[in-house]
C-alpha cells in the first residue's frame, strides 16, 4: 500500500513546485524542425530513483528516437492524465515531465492530502512560556493546490495553531471526504461563517464551488462529545443548504473516553462506522453493545463494526465469547479466529444492516487505509459489502493465541 501524501506545515514535496504554471507551449506538437531548448525527459525507474535523460544522451545517428511526439498532442495528453491517475508515485513522475504535464497531474497528485502540525521546538515553547505569546504559522498549501483537494485528513501534532487550521479549510473548498479530530469541528463552524460573512460583504462568492458543498463524509479521529455538536445544528454552508444535512457516511476511529455518536444531527445518514474493540461486549451473553438508537435512525443502511486486527490478537479478553450471569467463573475463551467468526454471525444476526470487519489490518495505519480509498481502493463499506456471507473472511487469523498472552 503506497505511503499517503503527507504535508506539514511548512513543507510541500520538492518535486512539485508551487508556482502557477505556464500555458502549454505552442510548439508542442509541432512536427517541424523548430526547436527550443533541449528537451529532457524524465524517466522513473522506482519510487525512489529517477534518471533524467537529454537529447545529448541518445545515439548520435539518423536512426534515433526523436523526442518530439509522434502521436496527436491529444492523445498523448490522454496517455499522461491516465498514467497520473494510476498512483501517486505516477503522478509525482508525469508532473516531472514537462510544465503543461504537471497541469495534467496536479488534480491526481494532490486528490488526497494528509496535513498535519509540525510540533514546535522546546526554545520556541520555553519562549512562549517566558512572554505568554507564541508564533503564528500560516498554512502553506496555496489555494490553487487546495482545490484539487478531495479527501482531507487533518490532524494537530502538539501545540495546534486554530488560525492554521482555518486556512486548510479555507483552502480546500471541494473537499468531499474531511477526516479531523473532534475539537476541530468548532474551526470548520468558524470558517463556515467567516466565508459566509465576506461573501455577503462583497456581494459575491469566493470560489466558484460554495465552500463544502461537495462534503459528504467525515472520518472522527478521535472521541466526541454532545456538546461539540450542537453549535453545528442549523449550520449553512454558503450556498444556503444546512451543512449537517449534507453528511451521508460517518466513521468514529475512537470511542474509548466517549461513546456518543451523533448519528441524531445527521438526518441523511446512510453508512456508520464504529470501533468495535472500544464499545465493549454486553453482559448479558452478548457479543454486541451498540449505542442506544443507533439501529432505529430512519435512513441508515449500514453499521460497520471496525475490529483493529493488531489489538485484537494481542489482547485474551477480546477473545471471550461468553460471560456467566453471576460474574464468575463460567468463561470460555476462544482462539481470534473463532471468536471472530462469532461476532460476525451474530452480527448478522442481530440485524442485516450490521457487518463486522477487520480494519485496520496489520502492517497498515488507519490512514493510509482512509488514503488508499480515497485514491480509488475499496473503502471500508465496499469490504463489509463484499465479505457478506463469505464464510471464509477471517479465517486467517490465528487458531491460537500469540505468544505471551496470558490466559
């Protein structure tokens, strides 16, 4: 699985300049004799080698290869856009070629963007600490980068700056897929009547898209509380439609302080994703403990219970499969893999619309799965679709419990 597209706050990937480009040459195409500077040509052997190659370096005869293309300019534009969309590191290499087939794979390169705080060094905080005041960093993701931008994750690594934040937001206006932690969501209101407010001053919209009209999915990093939602409610985003309505899918990735969900704000909910392993198991000979009303909100269609696979094989109490009434010594425990398949089948039983699954998976982060659906893999809800009734999912785990473990 390729690495995400990881920027922090004052750094972009050197290979993508972050000047505006210039238009496409006019000789490109040209199959006269006219030439400009010596064309170059990169080649990309690996992720992590390139070989650039000037026409110098060719044989020097009637029979070489010539650089300038054979085929329609549409086509090999065609040819490069394809390339660009097939991963990231493509993308990295076609915007190496040229000026106008950087134009082609910027929408590739930066579709999906993991922005994080930088933390600050201990000077810096020892300053702040002497004089009360600490350096404000400005996010430095341009605006004609950020709208590329359609799945965000962003998080804050020590001492977060809200102002920074603002401008991701601000700078990504057609993101669709927004995956932030919980106290962020107060920024994002803040942005929201920022916008609202200079629009309606200028008597125009700043961007051509209204500012998250495209949202429909939220991933929460972390837990989140009642009170971090009600100043969303009634929330409109500028063109007018009430932000919360917007919102189709919803992944929890931690509910171990807090298990409220809100799935009550969200009136359009079709798709639930909740930490299995961070719910608990019911008392009462029950492997399931949803939270309350979560089964009776009228418009959803899936709850997807997430099982992070590394914390699940090295922990025995996840692998009790009943409990006695009188709290004693009727327990059973059972290897991960017939415990798993347990909790799927009851799963199921309990309600149609419930799939279990294994995310994440060992040997990957929450991250870089989230990255790798939003380039275009199978998403969380495509697995659970997908390993429906298949009676072989999770029969990889182990029959036996990990070395270590005490019972």
């Amino acid at each position: 699985m390729a690495r995400p597209h990881i920027i922090h706050e004052d750094a972009f990937f050197a290979s993508v300049p972050l000047a505006d480009y210039p238009a496409l040459p006019s000789n490109i195409g040209n199959r006269g004799h006219t030439r400009g500077p010596t064309p170059r040509m990169t080649l990309a052997s690996s992720e992590t080698s390139m070989t650039t190659l000037s026409e110098t370096d060719f044989p020097s005869s009637s029979s070489r290869i010539p650089l300038e293309p054979l085929l329609p300019i549409e086509i090999l534009m065609q040819i490069l856009e394809h390339a660009a969309s097939l991963s990231r590191s493509s993308a990295a290499s076609v915007s190496l070629v040229s000026t106008w087939a950087r134009k082609l794979a910027l929408p590739h390169l930066f579709r999906t963007l993991v922005h994080r705080k930088a933390p600050l060094g201990n000077a810096v905080v020892l300053s702040a600490t002497r004089t009360a005041s600490t350096l404000v960093s400005r996010s430095t993701l341009p605006a004609h980068l950020g709208q590329y931008v359609r799945a965000l994750w962003t998080e804050s690594i020590g001492m977060a700056s809200p102002t920074s934040e603002m401008d991701v937001f601000r700078a990504c206006p057609a993101v669709e897929h927004l995956a932030l932690p919980a106290p962020a969501l107060r920024t994002l209101y803040m942005v929201c009547q920022t916008i609202d407010k200079h629009d309606r001053t200028l008597g125009r919209r700043t961007h051509v898209l209204p500012f998250l009209a495209a949202l429909r999915e939220v991933t929460l990093l972390s837990h989140t509380l009642r009170y971090e939602w009600h100043f969303l409610v009634g929330l409109r985003i500028p063109d007018g439609t009430a932000l919360l309505q917007n919102i189709t899918h919803l992944r929890m990735l931690d509910m171990q302080i807090s298990a409220y969900v809100p799935h009550a704000h969200l009136p359009n909910l079709t798709h639930l994703a909740l930490p299995y392993l961070d719910l608990g198991a019911n008392i009462s000979h029950d492997l399931l403990r949803l939270p309350e009303g979560i089964l009776e909100h009228p418009t959803l269609k899936m709850v997807v219970l997430t099982v992070d696979e590394r914390k699940y094989l090295h922990n025995p109490w996840y692998h009790i499969v009943r409990y006695s009434a009188a709290g004693t010594g009727n327990v059973r425990y059972s290897s991960p893999r017939e415990s798993f398949r347990a909790l799927v089948k009851q799963a199921y039983a309990k309600d149609e619309r419930v799939h279990v699954i294994l995310s994440p998976r060992i040997g990957h982060s929450a991250v870089e799965e989230w990255d790798a659906a939003a380039r275009g893999g199978e998403s969380i809800w495509d697995i659970a679709a997908r390993v429906r009734g298949d009676e072989q999912y999770g029969m990889e785990l182990p029959s036996t419990y990990a070395p270590g473990i005490r019972r």
